[in-house]
C-alpha cells in the first residue's frame, strides 16, 4: 500500500510560507482531534461512574443501556425493532 507520501510531486518539501502554513494547518488539526479524543475519554469515564452509581442504588445497568440505545432511534425504527422481536419471540414460542 503506497503512502500518501510517496508522492513527491502531490508533496511540497520546499521550505516556502506555503508548506509553512500547510504544516501548521496540518499541526493544529492534529492537535484538535487530540484534544477531542481527550475529552471523549473524559466522557466516556463520566458515563461509566453515572452506570456504576445507579448500579449501586439498585438498577440494572444492561436494562438502562437499552433504553439509552432505544431512545436514540427514530420513533418508527423502534416500532420496526418490536414488531420484528414480536414476530421471533412468537415464532419461538416464547410470547
């Protein structure tokens, strides 16, 4: 697989205010996505400390997730999803 870098006619290597400004640019997107993924993390602890406290009052943790994961949809997917579990359950004799 070739790099994108392999390329040198796509690549300016001079050293003109051009590729200056391009490495800049370059350096602080890096530098943003850093950042965002340092904050997704921070989030991503917070929701899991949110999981383990209502855990430690007494809710199911995997009960919650769905309901989180089902609010997300849209109000006729989520009706598709239960007609389709309906149908299965019934099918496997379980309804």
């Amino acid at each position: 697989m070739a790099s994108i870098l392999d390329d040198e006619d796509d690549y300016d290597r001079g050293g003109g205010d051009n590729a200056e400004a391009t490495d800049d640019r370059l350096r602080l997107l890096i530098e943003r996505v850093e950042r965002l993924e340092e904050e997704r993390k921070g989030i991503q602890d917070d929701i899991k400390d949110v999981y383990g406290e209502a855990k430690a009052v007494g809710y199911d943790v995997k009960i919650m997730r769905q309901i989180v994961r089902l609010r997300k949809m849209k109000p006729d997917d989520r009706k598709e999803q239960q007609m389709l579990l309906d149908t299965y359950m019934a099918a496997m004799g379980l309804a």
